[in-house]
C-alpha cells in the first residue's frame, strides 16, 4: 500500500517521503525525515505516522525524525492471516530499530505506542536518550473495571462488527477522547479504507485485558529505564488514559518532568502540539 492515489490525504499536511522495511509477515512503512539527533514516534490504535506530522515536520528542521507505521496500520501491509497480538508488534518494533542502527534516541510513546515501544527501552535503556510518554499505560488492567467493561465491550462480538463494518473506532471512539473537535482529522482513520483492513483495529481493544500477562512482565521490568531522563505529557480530559493512569507513573517513575495539559485529550500532539514540540526540542540540550 502507497501513499499514491489516495484522495482523502491532504499531502500539504503530510508530505514526507515513503520507506519501507522488510518483515517477514509485509512491508512497514516509516517516515524519515531531517537530520540530526534521532526522535522516533510510535503511535496506538487506531493511529499512524500521520498523527506525528505537526512534530515531524517542525523538529525535522533539527532532528532526524522517525516514525513508523505498526503492521495492519497506514501504509504498512495489512494481513488478515496475522494475529495482531500487541507483544508481536513490540517484536516488530525492535527489529525494525535495529535495522535502523540507532543510538541515543528520543521514543516518544502515546497510546498503544507505550507498551510496544517501551518494551524497546526495557531491554536497550542505554540506546534512550529521552522518554517523551503521553496519554499510555505499561501495566495489567485486569482489575480495573473500567478498562474490562471497555476490553470486553469494543474488543467483543459488537465491536469487533462495528469496527470491521463501519471504522468505528477511529470514526467514534477516538473522537470522544478529544477535547475540542476541531483538532480531530478523519485521516487518522481513513488508511483503514477496507473491511478486512481492521484487523488490527479490532484485535487490540480485546488485547488490553488479553494480554494482561504481557502487560504486566513490562511493568515488572520499570526499573531498567530508571536512568532514563523522561517527560511525562498528559492530556488531563483523556476518557481513554485518564488522571489515574497518570498518577500511576507519576507514582513509580524517576527522573522526570510533569506537564499536565488541562484542556487537552488523548492526542497532546495535535491538540497542544505547540507545547508538545516545545517539550522535545528540550531534549536537544
């Protein structure tokens, strides 16, 4: 899947070149922009590259900006015959920076994002410069209502038909999650233009309570990225990582800054991008 041919993007808001990256199950995509101190972005669920493009193309005037499209997400292949399953995508993750042959790195994590590319950071804390981590978890939820009644609804038999059949994840969900809607661009959805496209989107609510055990090997291993500078961003009207969650890392996370974004949501990079990249060109320093 390219770029090419899709009416729907507007390539003024993101007009970075294609790259691709070999994996065994298809082809990841990944933007690579700029030169200077790597910044690499991983987005969530139902995301890609192009929820980054305001920071990419802002700190590209000074970094090397990364960001990757997960498998089943953007332009990356998107194989109904795969599972999807979150760990298998941290997997992909650590083989696509390794192949980049990166060091000292900024990871800038958001939703799903976090686990899978602070499962990276866990294994290679000295490969991290700076962990920028916004609106995410890196822990089991099997105990929290919330996260089960949400897990067992989206992630069951009606939302695995809503999504497959009307994108309602990103065309729904996601727009709750965000404060003022003027900051919400149905681009973040639209790369999933076909129903057998949202395998991905589908399988990873179920995974927040399914992969509990995943979850919670990461959460055991926090110590490892203790070294690590990090900037905690949050978006404090996020109904998907609420100020509980934040509370949860502020609790057991060291070395690092607070910025809580009051009237921001899910998305502090689209809608306090401003700040936000404030925030990593700090790590420049």
């Amino acid at each position: 899947m390219t770029s090419k041919n899709k009416s729907w993007l507007d390539r003024k808001e993101y007009p970075f070149n294609s790259n691709y990256f070999d994996l065994p199950i298809g082809k990841m995509h990944y933007v690579d922009e700029g030169k200077g101190n790597p910044v690499v972005f991983v987005h969530g669920n139902p995301g890609w590259s192009y929820e980054y493009r305001k920071s990419i193309k802002e700190l590209s005037k000074t970094n090397r900006c990364i960001s990757a499209d997960n498998i089943g997400f953007g332009f990356s292949d998107k194989p109904f015959d795969w599972n999807y399953l979150p760990k298998n995508h941290a997997e992909n993750f650590e083989k696509f920076i390794n192949h980049l042959q990166l060091d000292k790195f900024v990871l800038v994590v958001n939703d799903w994002g976090g686990p899978i590319g602070l499962s990276y950071a866990l294994k290679n804390p000295e490969k991290i410069k700076h962990l920028i981590i916004t609106n995410t978890w890196m822990w089991s939820a099997k105990d929290d209502p919330y996260y089960k009644k949400f897990s067992g609804f989206v992630g069951g038999p009606i939302g695995r038909f809503l999504i497959k059949n009307f994108n309602f994840f990103g065309k729904v969900i996601i727009k709750k999650c965000i404060v003022d809607k003027k900051h919400f661009d149905p681009a973040i959805y639209r790369h999933l233009e076909r129903r057998k496209d949202r395998k991905g989107c589908w399988t990873f609510p179920k995974q927040i309570i399914a992969s509990s055990d995943w979850l919670d090997s990461l959460w055991q291993k926090r110590k490892n990225i203790d070294s690590i500078p990090k900037t905690l961003i949050w978006g404090m009207k996020d109904i998907a990582f609420r100020e509980q969650e934040f509370d949860v890392w502020n609790k057991e996370i060291t070395n690092k800054t607070l910025v809580k974004l009051d009237n921001a949501g899910h998305y502090p990079h689209e809608e306090a991008s401003d700040k936000f990249i404030e925030e990593i060109k700090k790590t420049n320093t």
